[in-house]
C-alpha cells in the first residue's frame, strides 16, 4: 500500500521571512562588485598581536618579507629542473 503524499510544505519549502523584515526599499546587486573583488582574511596568534596589532603592520611586514620569498622560490625552482 502506497503513503499518499503529503500535503504539508517541506522545512525547505516554507516561507521563514519574518514580517518585521522590509526589503522593499533594497536595492539588488548594491554590494556584488564589492563581493567580486574577494578578500583574504587570515587570523593572527595572540602571541604575536604585541607585533602586529592591526593589518597595516601585517601588510607592511608581508610586503618586506615578499621579495625574499619570491628570491627563495626561484631558487629552489632552478634546483629541481637541474
């Protein structure tokens, strides 16, 4: 003997928007470039915020440290086609 299929929505179906939520003055796609640029987020050990307080001094530090570290794939790249 067959269920007979139900008649009540599925959970994924239901409507869950709250009443007091009022999209009627928004405006679409307002942040999709923004969101198209991408951003990196990394999260910073306590044990060094004394040095890096804020993503300025990160950034700073990251672009000193840039150029040895592309030195240091060049490097190692030589050494394995050799």
């Amino acid at each position: 003997m067959k269920k007979k299929a139900s008649r009540r929505k599925r959970d994924c179906e239901r409507d869950t928007m709250r009443p007091e939520y009022d999209f009627s003055k928004g405006v679409r796609g307002v942040t999709a470039a923004r969101y198209d640029q991408g951003t990196n987020i990394a999260v910073i050990d306590p044990q060094v915020l004394d040095v890096f307080p804020d993503a300025d001094t990160v950034n700073r530090a990251l672009r000193a440290l840039a150029p040895v570290i592309r030195q240091q794939r060049k490097v190692s790249t030589k050494r394995r086609s050799a």
